[in-house]
C-alpha cells in the first residue's frame, strides 16, 4: 500500500516537471540565448520505473528534458538578428500549444493526486482493523 | 493452534485473500495512472473475474470437506498463490480493445479512475467486514457484551 503512495508521487514529480518545462517555453516564447542564438522550445519525455537504473517498470521518471531546434521566423529588418533578408529566427514556441499541454499536465497532476486519496484511504481502514 | 483454528474459519480466510487481492491491484491500478503520459506504455490489470471465479471454487471445496479448515486456493490463468496461502499475481495487459493513441499508449482514463474507486470500496467494504468478525470474536471471549 505504501508503495501505491510512492508510485502516485513518481507521477506528480513527473507532471509538476513538465509544468515547469511548459512554463518555462511560456516565458521565453520571444527569448534570445546569450550569444544571440533563439531560445530552443523544451520538451520532457517520460519512461516506466522510478528512475534510470529501476527496471522495475514502476512509476513514472522524466527520461531527457528535449531541445528542439525548431524556429519561426519574422520580418523586423530592423532587428539586431535579423539576416541579410531581414528575417529574425524566434523560438518555435506557439501559446496554443503549450497550454494545452499544461491543461493536459494539471489533469494528469489531479488523478495522481485522486490516487494517493484512495490508497490513503484504503491505508486509513486497513489499520482500524488494529482497533 | 487454538487461535489458529478460530481464524481460520467461517468467512475471515475469504475477506483475506480478498483485501490481498484489492491491495495489490491497487499498486497496479496506480500504476497505470502515473503513467497515463508515458510513450509506449499499455494499461495493465489484474484479472478480477478470474480471482471470483478462483474464490468461489475454493469456498464450494471447502464447504464439501465440511466447512472448515484453511482455503486451498488453485492457480489459475493469471493468478498464483504460494505455500502460505498468499496471492502472487502478475500484472498484465488484460485489455486490448481501448483506443491506441498516437504516443503508442492505450489509456483510458475515465475507466482506470472509476476501476480504482471501485476497487477501493471494495478494499474498504472487506475491512469493514474483517472488523466487524473480529468484533464479534471479542464479544465472544470476553463473554458479555
């Protein structure tokens, strides 16, 4: 039963992962690295067992955190980066997509969450039976 | 021996196996729901009316042999049981009819969320009876009410 808890809290640390991954495509949709590159769009992936190492195929861990090397472009020749054509490389992060992907995180958080209510409880009638 | 005679009758060997049962497809069924966003992953269960077939078999032969007496559980497809009686099952891919989506993984969410509500009271319904042949044990050797 114990172990119930801990595979539900394998999934929200995964979930609250991508959250942050989301958030953080989010705020740098217009971002510049330091040398001048854009910002490259992340993306978590997640494999079975509890970690690298477990093969136990229990839980849930974020295997890689993924840059993609994907861009959109825009016409602003008088931007600092703009190539000879005056076309600025800009992170190819769109809004639409990254909130649908944290509506799909925060839903999946909730039933992590639902589950570990459950094995409390069933962890909660299991010890009244010791009186 | 005298305690262990007095357990092991009546209903509380039956309400065992079947909180052993709960608990452990309990792990499985959180399982699955931490890994509704894994790529390639398949729902897996344990086979419950396999497991209800399996009891109710073993309590008609243990009806026959007078009623009493431990229950001698009988493997079947999915289900193995070890020399103390305590259930060893392994999880598997039980259903193959949900929608394969395009990450190669066939969750079905309303379903898993209602199986563990299901399982759950199943689990809580079981104890309550467990409590309630204990209580009754109680009263019995304490001698009044």
């Amino acid at each position: 039963m114990m172990e119930a808890i801990d595979i539900s809290t394998s999934g929200l640390v995964a979930q609250r992962i991508r959250m942050n991954t989301i958030a953080m495509n989010m705020a740098n949709i217009d971002s510049f690295n330091p040398d001048g590159t854009p910002y490259q769009r992340r993306s978590v992936e997640f494999q079975t067992g509890s970690g690298a190492r477990d093969r136990s195929g229990q839980g849930v861990h974020v295997a890689a955190i993924r840059q993609e090397a994907v861009y959109r472009k825009e016409y602003d020749p008088s931007h600092p980066y703009a190539d000879a054509d005056g076309y600025v490389s800009l992170p190819g992060i769109d809004y639409l997509t990254e909130m649908t992907n944290m509506m799909l995180a925060s839903r999946a958080y909730e039933a992590n969450v639902t589950a570990v209510e459950l094995s409390k409880s069933m962890l909660n009638s299991s010890l009244r039976l010791l009186g | 021996m005298f305690l262990e005679s007095l357990l092991n009758r009546g209903a509380v060997p039956v309400l065992e196996q079947v909180m052993n049962f709960t608990q452990q497809r309990h792990s499985v069924l959180v399982n699955n729901i931490s890994n509704f966003d894994t790529p390639g992953y398949k729902m897996q269960d344990l086979p419950v009316a396999e497991f209800d077939a399996a009891l109710q078999e073993a309590v008609a032969r243990r009806e026959q042999k007078g009623g009493a007496g431990p229950l001698e559980m009988r493997p079947s497809r999915h289900l193995r049981w070890d020399g103390s009686g305590t259930l060893q099952a392994e999880a598997a891919e039980l259903e193959d009819n949900n929608i394969l989506f395009h990450d190669d993984n066939n969750r079905f969410v309303e379903k898993q969320m209602s199986e563990m509500a299901k399982n759950t009271l199943r689990h809580n319904v079981t104890v309550e009876m467990l409590r309630a042949q204990y209580n009754g044990l109680e009263t019995a050797i304490r001698g009044r009410l």
